[in-house]
C-alpha cells in the first residue's frame, strides 16, 4: 500500500524528478526510478525486477512507458538484473557519472530549474498526460494485481471491471 501511494506520488508529481541511482534499482526500486523523469547512475548501480521468481509480477507498465517493448519485455519476462553502462545502452538511465552522481544530479536538476518555469511545468505536464494517456490503464491494472500478489485475493474489494455475464 505504502509503495503504491510512492509510486503515485512520483508519476502524477507536476515537477520534473531527476533521480540519482548510486546502488541497486531493483523490484519497486527500478520501477520508482523509471517513474522520474531523468535518471543518472553511478556505475555500481543496478537495475532490474528480480522478484519474479517469487511469483511478484514486475511493473510492466513503469518498464514500457519508460523503454522500448522489446526491452521491457525482456526485462519483466526473465527477471534478469542489468549493470550501469547496459543500462545506459538501453535507455533506462541518461548517464553514468564516474565519481559523484548525486552531483551529476544535482547539476542536471539545476540546469532544468534554470529554464523558464512555465515551458518547464508545460513539457512536464503533457509528459505526465503521455503517460497517463498510453499507460494509464496498465498502471490500474497492475496496482490492483500488486495487491492481489502481495496481500492475498481477498485484498481487492472493488470489482476488476470483468463482470460474470451468467
């Protein structure tokens, strides 16, 4: 539940999120990181859903709104854990600092609060509406199936929107 509340709270946030990765981005982690807007690493960092093999369902829709099908797939399907440099290759982080990347961050957010506020605020919110748009109904979907997998079927009061038609 708390992740959840996390997760909304950084996809629906109407200011630009730089994350600065300096270790492991894994599970919730590497889905909270794609949820930011620009995302540097330190080289030992690490990302990928390795919980699938406890029968955890990765945030496909985290993965595919951020990364091409074909990554996020492979990504969510195998549960395999990519290092920094693969990561850059593949489009989940901008850059991999060498020394301070909480630095490197900084600097980039600062580049982008020195922009004009509002062309800032207006890219940042169709961004948002991008995603809501495209990916929007996998996000649904999913916090209901996170609940399933992780408090028991009987977590989910609501119906799921597939009625029995009798």
């Amino acid at each position: 539940e708390t992740s959840t509340v996390a997760f909304q709270a950084v996809g629906d946030c109407r200011r630009p999120i730089v994350a600065a990765v300096n270790g492991p981005a894994l599970a919730g982690g590497f889905a909270l990181a794609l949820l930011c807007d620009l995302r540097i690493a330190a080289s030992s960092a690490t990302f990928g859903y390795p919980e699938l093999p406890r029968g955890i369902p990765p945030s496909y829709a985290a993965a595919r709104a951020v990364l091409p099908a074909t990554v996020a797939q492979e990504l969510c399907l195998t549960g395999r854990v990519v290092k920094a440099a693969e990561a850059q290759k593949l489009g989940i982080v901008r850059e991999v600092a060498q020394e301070d990347v909480v630095g490197r961050a900084l600097e980039l957010a600062k580049r982008v609060a020195e922009l004009p506020r509002q062309a800032i605020l207006e890219t940042k919110r169709r961004t948002r509406l991008e995603r809501r748009h495209l990916w929007g109904f996998l996000f649904e979907e999913e916090e209901r199936v996170f609940r399933r997998a992780l408090l028991g079927e009987d977590a989910e009061p609501e119906s799921d929107g597939e009625a029995a038609s009798g």
